[in-house]
C-alpha cells in the first residue's frame, strides 16, 4: 500500500493534522526526525486509521503514492529550509511540497519560485485553529500552484472546518506566497481582536468595577448577539476559572506580559511597506510590547494620573452596553483594515485574491471565527469591489448606531487614565476617513517649507513649489 499523503514533523500540529488525514480515510504517511516520535503516533494513535510509520527521509518518499503530497510541519525559517532541502532532491517533478507552518509570504514566494525550478509545486499554506482545529478541523489557506489544488483540495476539504451552511472553510487563496500571506493577515486580525477584548476587560474592571467572574457573564451575554465568536467565547472561559492554589481569579495570578511569536509583527511590517494603515493591528503589537517591557512599567509606577473610581450598579449596566458598542465598531475596523491589506498584497503580487472566499473559510476552524464573517461574506457578495468594509450599507449604518457610545467609551477610558489604544485608534482611522479635510495639506506645507518637497493644488493640475526664502511666490515644479 502507498499513503496519500505524508506528513513529516510531528510536533502537536503536524501529529493532529496527520490524525485528521487518517481519521478521513486516508493513508498517511509519518515522519519525524526524532525516530521515537513517529513510533510514538503510530502507537498510540495507530487504531483512528491507516498510518505507515517510517524512519528515513528516503523511506518516507518511497511511501507515498505519485504524484507525492508532502506536508511538512516544521518551525518557520531555517528548520523549514532544512526541510525543503532534504526532501527535494529525492522527489520528482509534479510532486507536491505543502508547507503548513507560520512561514513568511516573502519566504514562500522565494521557495516556491526554486522549487518550481525543479518542477515541485510548492503550496505555502496557513492552518489555523490551534492543536484543536488541526485535529478535528482548522481553517486553511493554501497558496502555490492552481493545478496542484486540483489534486489536493479535495482531501482539504474533507479534513477542514465546516463553516454552518455546510461550506469546507478551505479555498485555493492563490499563487505562490498567498495563503500565508492571508494567514498572516488572520493573526494580525486575531491580535486586534484579542487587543480590543482586552480593552472591554479592562474598562468593565476599572471604569465600571465589575469582578472577572462578572465580566465573564458580561462576555458570555455578548457572544450570544453579534459579537458571537470563538475569542468571545473563550475569554469568558478564562474570566471565569478560579485559580487552584490561591483561589484568586486566575487573571490576577498570571504575569501581565503578552508574548508573541511575530505574525502580528509580520503583519505590521508587511502593512508599512504595503502603505497601508492597519493602526489598530499596530496598536495591539504595541500593547503586547508595552506590557513586556517590566522595567520601563515599573520606573513609571510614580507618574501622576486620575485613579479609576468605579459607577454605581445602574451606570456600570449602561456603561458595559456602551462598552459592546465601542467592541464591536472597532472590530468592524479592525477587519477593514486587516482586509485593505490583504487587497493590497493582493494587488502588489498580482495574486487576485477574492475577499469573500477569504472570510468565509474564516467562517469556521480559525481562531478569528465568529458570526461576524458571515457578515463580511455578505457584503463582499453585495458588492465584490468593495472598496473598504466601511463602505457596506449594514457596516456603515452599524458603526452610525454604535459611534456615540464609542466615543463615550473612549471619553472614560481618557478622563479615568485607562489606556485603550485599540478603541482609540478605531475611532481615529473612522474619523480620519470621513474627515473632508485633514492637516496632511500643512503636512504638504512644512515639507516644502523645509525640503521643496512640491504639493498639489485643490484647483489646478501640477506640481508646485512656494519660494519660501524668498518672496513666497509660487512656481510650477
Ligand atoms: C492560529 C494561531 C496560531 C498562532 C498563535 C500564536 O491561527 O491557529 O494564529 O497560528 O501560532 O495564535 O500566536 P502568538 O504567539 O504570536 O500570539
């Protein structure tokens, strides 16, 4: 017998995501470089399918069925190269190298570009959902070669998510560095997400003095309207768990320093270049470096500010409906940005994404799933050029209703000394669009006050130029 497919590094997500391919009928082939590991899966999870454990790189090739599809689940960077180039040269061309790590876009396009050479296809593919969506299904974004989703995007289909209406929450996203460019942009999404519940937490706790116990009943009352999502859901879970050894919330026991392994950053870099504004992305890459940065917070613990003095009962009611409101315009933000950007890359790579296609594989599997995709996908299906979510009629006349308690919500974030720089820099990015004037015309100014930098006109075509020095006439550039 020859395996379907094969997956090599079996760490939890390459071990589920194999399971996942056994348990949907299919021969798999396993590998890892630690020999006890693939025993180890074979052992104990031998009996969920068919798994043809193997121990050399060579082994692993002759296992599996022409043309080969070969999953590797290995840290991104080097340990992903090291990968790539053990295994090419025992392949053949048609043959299929699926890259289901965190890789960088750039990364992608630069391996699926050499080893088309050889006449590999290359499929660059996010996999989100964590140990748990790779096992029963996660959300999957595979880039590389349209032909090679012909042969491998049925078998996606069948191990991936299904959103509610039935639909597999896969899609060929597009060629080369595309699906981990989208995945990329889903994490940066996913740190926005987590910023701005992050936010709500702090203000019900501050401005409104509610317990964490309290704040979950809060969450778990939203997540049955239209913030109804998987990050909602689980911050009520962790809002709720009781620490065992000191009995305190466990939110109160644990170091107040968010880690991150760089996909939120990637997304912030790549928007730079990209010129695309994602501050509300950046803002919550930010907070996660603000808050490791101990010292710094911990030399600043004099500075002079207003303590946070909790509402009564009534008001911290309407103020954590207001609070609601202020989540969830921000998060309508958040993806307008998140999704400019992806057009952009989109647009700078010649990729031809479909935005629609993109949230609705985010429907189900993914750590950002949420009825709110749904949404999305409906007005991506209204109007398929779009030009930003705050254009849709039903986003734009959400964000209408919410905008007061918005503002509301930042007012006391400021005037209590509660920092939200994810609410806030929603609300700038909405203000800013819908601003008819910006001071970016004296930014034009200054600029060529100090450099004849030139500016345009309101009222006439051309490049112009103030002899600043001198008599302050203008002259055509
Ligand atoms: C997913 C997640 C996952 C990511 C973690 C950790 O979609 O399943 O995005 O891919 O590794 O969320 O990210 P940080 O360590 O950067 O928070």
């Amino acid at each position: 017998t020859s395996a379907q497919i094969g997956v090599t590094g079996l760490a939890v997500m390459g071990r589920n995501l194999a399971r996942n391919f056994a348990r949907n009928g299919y021969t798999v082939a396993v590998h890892n470089r630690t020999v006890a590991r693939t025993k180890a899966l074979v052992e104990e999870f031998g009996s969920e399918g068919d798994f043809i454990g193997t121990e050399t790189a060579e082994e692993f090739v002759a296992a599996l069925e022409r043309p080969r599809r070969l999953v590797i689940m290995v840290k991104a960077g080097g340990p992903t190269d090291a990968v790539i180039e053990e295994f090419a040269p025992l392949l053949e061309p048609g043959d299929m190298i699926i890259d289901g790590g965190n890789a960088h876009f750039a990364d992608t396009r630069r391996r699926e570009k050499a080893l088309r050479e050889q006449g590999i296809h290359f499929v660059g593919m996010g996999v989100s959902g964590g140990e748990e969506g790779a096992l029963h299904g996660p959300s999957i974004m595979p880039g590389g070669p349209k032909e090679s989703y012909d042969s491998l995007g049925p078998m996606l289909e069948k191990i991936s998510a299904k959103a509610k209406d039935g639909a597999p929450c896969v899609t060929h996203v597009g060629p080369d560095g595309a699906g981990h460019f989208v995945k990329m942009v889903h994490n940066g999404i996913e740190y926005a997400d987590m910023q701005l519940i992050g936010e709500a937490y702090q203000l019900l706790r501050d401005v409104a003095g509610y317990s964490p116990a309290e704040i979950a009943e809060i969450f778990r009352t939203w997540n049955q309207g239209r913030l109804d999502s998987y990050l909602i859901e689980i911050t009520a879970e962790v809002l709720s768990h009781v620490d065992a050894a000191t009995g305190k919330p466990f939110v109160d026991v644990v170091v107040d320093q968010a880690e991150q392994k760089g996909t939120g950053r990637w997304t912030v870099q790549i928007a730079l270049d990209l010129g695309v504004p994602v501050s509300g992305i950046a803002e919550a890459v930010f907070a996660r470096s603000l808050s490791g940065h101990a010292g710094l917070r911990e030399a600043s613990q004099g500075l002079a500010g207003p303590k946070a003095a909790p509402l009564g009962k009534e008001e911290a009611a309407a103020f954590a409906d207001r609070v609601e409101q202020a989540l969830y315009a921000s998060k309508i933000v958040s993806y307008t940005q998140g999704f400019h950007e992806i057009a952009a890359g989109s647009e700078e790579y010649g990729w031809d994404v479909d935005l629609g296609a993109v949230s609705a594989i985010w429907r189900g599997g993914c750590i950002i799933r949420a009825a709110f995709l749904d949404r999305i996908r409906a007005a991506y299906d209204a109007r398929a050029d779009l030009p930003s979510l705050l254009s849709d009629e039903t986003f734009a006349r959400e964000i209408a209703d919410a905008q007061d308690d918005w503002r509301e919500v930042v007012i006391a974030g400021v005037r209590q000394g509660v920092p939200t720089p994810g609410f806030s820099a929603a609300l700038a990015y909405y203000d800013a669009l819908r601003a008819s004037r910006l001071p970016a015309a004296l930014t034009q100014g200054q600029r060529d006050f100090f450099g004849a930098h030139t500016y345009r006109r309101v009222d006439r075509e051309g490049a112009f130029h103030t002899l600043w020095g001198g008599d302050r006439s203008e002259v055509s550039a």
